[in-house]
C-alpha cells in the first residue's frame, strides 16, 4: 500500500467502457519521517474508488489487488485509491494527514 496525497485531476475524453464512470486524480506520493509525511517528489495517476477529494491524504493499492478492488475485476487498472487517511502513527508519535 502506498499513501499519496491527492494533486488533481487527470481528464480522458475517451476511455474504455469498463473506466467510463472512473474519476482519474493525480497523486503526489507520499514518505512518513520524524517530521511527518514528506513529499518524495513522485507523482502518479490512480483510479478514485472512494470519492477522494483535492488535498487529501489517501491509500493506494497497485498491481494484482488493484484488480481486486470491487468493480474494477474487469479493468486494466494499476493503481486504485481504497481509502481516505484520517491520522498516521509513525515513529511513536502521530503524524498529521
């Protein structure tokens, strides 16, 4: 699982039929250190599979349980959002989302 925060949108005018309905968010992943969830500068396109919203902190899944993801079995897909991060704890000590 990967934690990402959501940058914006990616728009596809055309897509196929089993991502028509998909909403495409462009995320900047995201490392936990001592001083909280840092930036690593990488970003990448997920599927929103829960309603994400700009800003927010989210969790990823890649690869083969992308594909488990409830209504996508049937999808090429790489990566889907499958949660909205309310708090982290790492090092000790919570880290704010």
């Amino acid at each position: 699982m990967i934690i990402a925060r959501i940058k914006g949108t990616a728009v596809a005018a055309a897509k196929i039929e089993n991502l028509a309905e998909s909403k495409l968010l462009v995320v900047e992943l995201l490392e936990a250190t001592q001083d909280g969830l840092q930036s690593t500068k990488k970003h990448m396109v997920a599927v929103d599979a829960v309603g994400a919203g700009t800003d927010e902190v989210v969790v990823i899944v890649q690869g083969s349980s992308a594909r488990l993801t409830p209504g996508y079995k049937t999808s090429p897909v790489d990566a889907v959002i499958v949660g909205i991060v309310d708090t982290v704890t790492a090092f000790g000590q919570a880290v704010a989302a």
